[in-house]
C-alpha cells in the first residue's frame, strides 16, 4: 500500500500546511478525502461507526 501523501480531513497535501486540528477532528470524525490519491470519498456515518469509500482505493472504516 502507497504511504498516504494527503489529507484525510482538509485534502492538502501532508507536506504543505501544519495538520494538528486536521488530526484532532480525524479522531472524531471520519476522513473526507482519500489519503493516497485526494479524490473526495462518499461517507456514510452509522450508529456503530462509519466507513468511507474512494473509487480508485477502496473503503476505510471506523468506530
């Protein structure tokens, strides 16, 4: 697997700005973009956790 280079809260890249309040909210909230390509994912929060989906790497889930 690709190490990530993005974002999975704001979708920049990892190198470009400070992420500490990125990281924060990715502990509560799951991740908006893909972290290896920075395409959008589709979401879905359920009452048990969540799980987010990119059309080139798959999905990723949480609780």
């Amino acid at each position: 697997m690709a190490e990530p280079g993005f974002c999975g809260h704001c979708g920049r890249g990892l190198d470009e700005v400070d992420h500490d309040v990125c990281r924060a909210r990715l502990r509560l909230e799951p991740p908006r973009y893909c972290a290896q390509c920075r395409r959008r994912m589709v979401v879905q929060v359920i009452p048990r956790g969540w799980s987010a989906t990119c059309v080139e790497h798959g999905t990723v889930s949480g609780g």
